[in-house]
C-alpha cells in the first residue's frame, strides 16, 4: 500500500536521472533569467513546486526582494522577543513540570506590536543623503521582517545546555565554578555550531529533499498573520481558525495547568488495582512502561518531541516502533528476568542506587579534589541503575552506530554527489532559484568564528584549568566528534524531524581517556553535544529563511545577535535562580516547585561517566559490561533494512523504515515518560495519516496553524497562571491534582527488599 507521507527519495534510481537530464537545461535558463532580473517577483506556482508534497503544499513559490529587512521595527522586537523568551524559558526549566515557552508565542505576539509601530513611527529619514540613510518606520510591517524576529525569538526559545555544567557544579556537587568561566562556556558552545552550520549548509539547506519539517508550522503561520484571504461561505480564513483554536487552548490549559492536573496523565489501570505493584508498574504513565496511559494535556503531547503534528507520519511511526520495542518488549524481559538485579530497583526511574536498592551517596564518594575516592567507593560498593535506565544507554550505543551505518548506505551516494555538485553549477529547485538574487554570506565567515570559539575554549580550559578539568585535547577531541557526526544527523533530522543525540558517546569517550573527573566529562560532552545540536538549529533557522527569502547575509546577523544576548540573559537567569533560591534542586526540600528533573539526569551522567566512569560500570570491571553488544546491533539494523530494499525494490514502505529514528526513539527518556511518549504518538498517528490521508485540504489549510495556535495558547495561559498564582503559591490539593494516583509504580519487587513507602513482598 503507498504510504501517504513518502516524500522523495533522496537517491534517484538511474531510470529517474535519465528523465530527468531533459528538465536540466530549461532549468538552467530559468535560473538565469532570474540571475538577469534579480527585481522580478517569481511566480511558479503553476509551473514548478518542490518535490515534497508537504513543502508543495505549505510554502510559496513567490517572493518581493522589495520588501525591506533589517528595520528599526526588525531589531526592536527581535532583541524583546529574544530577552523575553530567554528569561522565561530558563526561569521555568528548573521547576518540576518545566515549561517550554516556543518562538510561536512571540510570533503571533509581536504581530499587533509591528502594526503599531508601522502607524505611529515616524517616517522621516534620518542622515539623509549618506550611504547610511534609515527611516525608523518605512511603510507596512512586513513579512520578512517578522521571520527575523522569529529567528531573535528562536535564539532564546530552546535551552542553553552548558547551564547544565554550571547548575550541577554549583548545586549538586556544591564546587566553586566562578561567573566568568561559566559564561565563557556558555558562550563558547552556543557559538561554536556556527562553524559547522557553514560547511554542511550546501547539503542540508539548498536541497529540495532537506526539507525540515518543523519549519512548515512557521510558515503556516506567516501565511495565516499576513495573506489577506477571503472567507469561504459557511467557512474559516487561516486566522479565524487559529485565533479560535489559540482561545480554546489558553482557555482548557487553566486545567492540566492547575485545576485538574491529573489530565497530565490518566493512568487508569492504577485506579482499578490501587495495591498492586505489577499493575501499576505496568499503567503508571509517570513512574512505569504506561500501557493505555494517556495526557489530555498539549505539554504533555509536546514537551520533550516537539509538536507530533510537525511530524511526517513515516518519522512518527518508526518511533512508536522504537517505543513499543523498548518500552514493551526489552524493558519487561529484561526486568521479570531479573537481569542485573532488576527486581531490587524500580522499573523507570532515573536514580542511582547500590546493590541493595537503596539511594546511592555520591558526596560519600567525592574528595576534596573533585575527584574519586577510591576507598570510599569500593566501601559503599558498585552503583546499580534501574532496568530501563541502563536499557536506555543500550539504546543510545546502537543509535550511533546505526546513525553512520544508515547515512552511509542510503545517503551515501547523495553526499558524494552534492560534493561534486558544489564545485560546479548543480540543478536548483524553485526556492534554491528564487534565493540566488541575494549574497550568499561566504563560507569564510563561518570559518573565523569556527578558528576563533576552538581558541577560546582551549584557552579556558587550559588558563581555568582547576573548574573546568578539560584538558586542550579534550576539546579538539570533542571538535573532531561534532564535525563528524553533523552531515548525518543533520540529514535524518531535516527529513524526519527527529535528532538523534551524541550525548551519550561523548560521555563515553572521555569517560574512557580520562575518568575520575566529572566537570571534564561534562564540559566534553557539551562541546562535543551541543557544538552538533546548535548547528542543526542554525541550518533549521537557514532553512527558515530559505523558504521566506531572506537574504542570507542578514539571517546571519540575526542568528548571532539573538545567539549572543539569549547566552548572556539564560546565565543571568540561571544565576539568580540559583543565589536567591534556597534548597534549589531538592526533591525533598519545603519548596518542591523547584526540583531541576532534567538537571538530575544531567547530574547523574556524570557520576556515571565522569565520576566512576565507564570502565567501572560498563568495562570489564563493571555490571553492565554486556550492554556494549549494543553498538553491533545498532550497527547490523540498518544493513537489514538495506538489504530489504534491495531484495523487495517495489515494496517501497521498507525503504521508509529509518532505523536511527526507530532505535533512538526513547533517547528523551529520563526525563520524559511514557505517557509522553503514548499521547504523542496517537496525535501523529491522526494528524500524519489520518488527516493527511483522508482530510488532505484540511490538513493543508489548518494542521500546522492548530499546532502553533495550541503552543501559544498553553504557553500564555501558563504564564498567566505562574504569575497570578503561583508566586502567592497559591495551590489546590484534591485528588484531581495528584499526578498519575500510582504510588506503587517505583516499588521494586524483589522479595526482602525495604523501601519506605512500599509493600515488602516476600513470596
């Protein structure tokens, strides 16, 4: 059966290249027409689209390169949405239900803002008659300056992930790190991925087949705020629709979000056996595998995979494969088999805990160095994980290497192409032909920035030796990882909308060379992580402004101005929070709002890998020795899939079996549960084949506005609700607010075994 969402190959069989070698010179006199008239609106909405159905469907073939750019209006709203966004989003991150407020919400935001400031402005031009003349309000608020606002608030809507390094040294391990080297981190990382971003941009930003599916909701959108559209009889426009759809979600979030929290997870199984540990471990969707758990709650649905209507169907099905697989099939054998000692611990937890199950004491273990000691660490014994836990480093073994196997087989051909391809002309798609009327900004620039980051970092590292541990091998080491592994990720993230991470090998890696030192191996991982993460967000950003027409040189502008001030404002927040907060971090502490989960993953990492290391835990010296046969098995799943698609060349669903997707799929889990996972999954099953299959003028006309319109409406509406109640803390308690009502689901089941809250089971 053909699967609806399959887009277009990225390997052209040789019958495909051959009909297409005649659509190559017309091509080529297009683009030179446009070369020749670079002031001509190009209009091929009739003639020629893009070749995946979904970008056909979403984005327009048109573009005005009169439209001015980089305005007053444009840098004013750009650095407030940026600021906003930064602060907001690290002061919710520590708390215990963090909330990600998207670029979204200043999307729609500054959208009356502009307006204003488009009537009210005054239109005189100031330095007249100089090469540097400027009006502060040249005509209508226009749409390419709202994508580079867009852009501003992209910059402070994710997560600096080096304010992890800061937060567990100072809090969790209680060690002095200063803020000037924190900030020299934090700097240095979020810049550092520009360098990467340059190189790989010919493969992951000019072809067609790149296609970045998260964009298309900001498109969507753009369209909705600024096309004029007559209503249909009996119908909505764009805008009507998600103003409706953004009211409904701000007005329903007041319940998840304080009224009725259980709708954050429905774990109905739990409420049939309130006594049993087996069933709770099975239906708990917070703290067990929730089988029928699901969330009536959009941060639920999206929190930690983004937005399931974003995502193609065939991406969102390897997932669910990938989850059921772990969740369903690896994670209960593994635990009723009682394999390393299973039963003594829960079933999903995030904890570290000795051979008797209790809480492993890892200040007992630290010296005064911030080093290991080894005597107090054999005393307190070997540290144990729980079964899905230690499962989930498995699976981020096998992601990798089935990362490189499966770029290697499927897209090889295309990288050595596209390679050859940019040292000659290379065939163009419309949006690549509407974009070659404006500079490209040159690769050198990218360069510079590169040369400069790797300087400063091999600085710090050496010169602030004694906070940061990271020797300047270290940081080449980490450079090299990044560069490596940039193109592939970059490719299955631009066509699946799913990021496989480096995480966990870079911990490894440097766990192994150079053990014993926690902050060293943190500091590794998010030069070597993160460097990769940030430049797939600057290629999805160049993307954006790929398919909105901006000029290049100025979304460049954009994407460092917005990257610098959102480092300086998420430290700044970060380090408020952490000086003015008392008990900060502690689960047990009065005030329990503020419990940093993914902060405690972070922590526990780098005991696991920095601290002990992983030859205690993972080499010949350590428990989980045989979780490194998870490496071979990552890497023979994607030869399977290959091989199948040459086997049964017409069965063309094989070839949409991706399996870096399908192993990674529970790579966000700790700190993301199983009802997140469950409820996303239903909500791209009916948004990516449902609707799309059976509803096509519908899903074209309102699926990527529902999915922003319910972003803003829950991300205002928790804002609202944080400064209205929460800082009186002001707070209802009734059964509706008791999270998943599964108090059982983290009592482990070997018999003997005490745990304060738990039944001892003794048969």
């Amino acid at each position: 059966m053909e699967d609806p969402n399959q887009h277009t190959p990225l390997i052209s069989t040789a019958t495909e290249e051959e009909e297409k070698i005649e659509e190559n010179d017309q091509e080529e006199e297009e683009s030179q027409t446009l070369l020749k008239n670079p002031k001509k609106t190009w209009d091929l909405d009739n003639k020629e689209n893009s070749p995946v159905k979904q970008v056909a469907m979403t984005v327009p073939t048109i573009d005005d390169p009169e439209l001015p750019v980089l305005t007053f209006r444009m840098w004013a709203l750009g650095t407030l949405s940026c600021v906003v966004l930064s602060f907001l989003n690290q002061f919710f991150w520590y708390r215990t239900e963090p909330l990600s407020i998207t670029a979204i919400s200043a999307q729609i935001a500054v959208v009356p803002l502009g307006q204003l400031m488009a009537a009210k402005l005054p239109s005189r031009p100031f330095l007249r008659g100089t090469r540097w003349e400027f009006t502060l309000n040249p005509g209508p608020f226009n749409i390419k300056e709202h994508v580079l606002i867009t852009i501003f608030a992209n910059a402070g809507a994710g997560s600096v992930y080096a304010i992890h390094v800061v937060t567990v040294v100072k809090i969790f391990y209680k060690k002095q790190i200063t803020f000037f080297v924190s900030l020299i981190v934090v700097l240095t990382t979020q810049v550092l991925g520009f360098g990467w971003a340059g190189i790989f941009r010919r493969y992951l930003v000019e072809p067609a087949e790149m296609w970045w599916p998260a964009n298309l909701v900001q498109v969507s959108l753009f369209r909705a705020l600024h096309e004029k559209e007559e209503r249909a009889k009996g119908g909505l426009t764009r805008t009507q629709f998600f103003l409706i759809s953004f009211i409904c979600s701000f007005a329903y979030y007041v319940f998840p979000g304080y009224l009725f929290q259980m709708l954050t997870s429905l774990s109905w199984i739990c409420w049939l056996w309130p006594k049993s540990i087996l069933a709770q471990q099975l239906g708990s969707g917070l703290y067990g595998l929730g089988i029928t758990a699901f969330g009536l709650d959009w941060s639920t649905i999206s929190s930690y995979l983004g937005s399931p209507l974003a995502s193609p169907w065939f991406a969102t099905a390897n997932v669910a494969a990938g989850f059921v697989f772990v969740m369903y099939v690896l994670t209960p054998i593994s635990y009723w088999l009682n394999v390393y000692k299973a039963k003594t611990f829960p079933i999903f937890s995030d904890d570290l805990f000795t051979s008797n199950g209790s809480i492993y004491n890892i200040s007992a273990i630290v010296d005064s160095n911030f080093h290991i000691n080894q005597e107090a660490y054999e005393k307190q014994g070997p540290l144990y994980l729980s079964t899905f836990f230690s499962m989930t480093y498995g699976v981020g073994f096998a992601a990798l290497s089935a990362t490189v196997v499966h770029v290697a087989l499927f897209h090889g051909r295309e990288i050595w192409e596209q390679s050859k391809a940019s040292f000659k002309d290379k065939k163009m798609d419309i949006h690549t032909k509407l974009m070659t009327r404006y500079k490209e900004a040159p690769e050198w620039w990218f360069w510079v920035i590169l040369v400069i980051n790797i300087a400063a970092t091999i600085f710090a590292c050496e010169y602030y030796k004694e906070q940061l541990q990271l020797p300047w091998w270290g940081v080449l080491l980490a450079c090299a990882i990044a560069f490596i592994f940039t193109l592939p990720i970059g490719i299955i993230t631009a066509i699946t909308n799913q990021s496989p991470g480096l995480n966990i090998i870079t911990e490894y890696i440097i766990g192994y060379i150079y053990p014993g030192y926690p902050v060293a191996n943190m500091c590794f991982k998010v030069y070597g992580y993160i460097s990769m993460t940030q430049a797939i967000a600057f290629l999805q950003d160049f993307k954006l402004g790929h398919y909105m027409k901006i000029p290049p040189r100025t979304m460049f502008m954009a994407q460092v101005v917005g990257t610098l001030i959102s480092a300086f404002v998420y430290l700044g927040t970060a380090w408020w929070l952490m000086e003015s907060i008392p008990d900060m971090c502690e689960k047990t502490a009065r005030n329990t709002v503020w419990t940093c989960p993914s902060d405690t993953v972070f922590y526990d990492a780098s005991v696991i890998w920095g601290l002990i290391g992983p030859r205690r835990i993972f080499g010949n010296e350590g428990v989980y020795e045989t979780i490194n046969w998870f490496f071979l098995g990552g890497a023979i799943a994607p030869i399977l899939v290959w091989l199948a698609t040459k086997t049964f060349p017409n069965q063309e669903w094989i070839r949409l079996i991706n399996m870096p997707v399908l192993i990674a799929a529970t790579g966000m889990m700790p700190p993301a549960t199983a009802v997140n996972y469950t409820t996303w999954i239903l909500v791209g099953f009916l948004s990516g084949y449902v609707a799309f299959r059976y509803a096509p003028e519908w899903w074209e006309r309102h699926n990527y506005l529902l999915s922003g319109a319910l972003d803003a409406g829950l991300a205002f509406m928790g804002v609202a609700l944080y400064l209205c109640l929460g800082l009186e803390e002001v707070s209802l308690s009734w059964w509706g607010n008791d999270l998943d009502g599964c108090p059982y689901a983290s009592c482990p089941t070997e018999k003997g075994i005490m745990v304060q809250g738990c039944p001892v089971v003794y048969s």
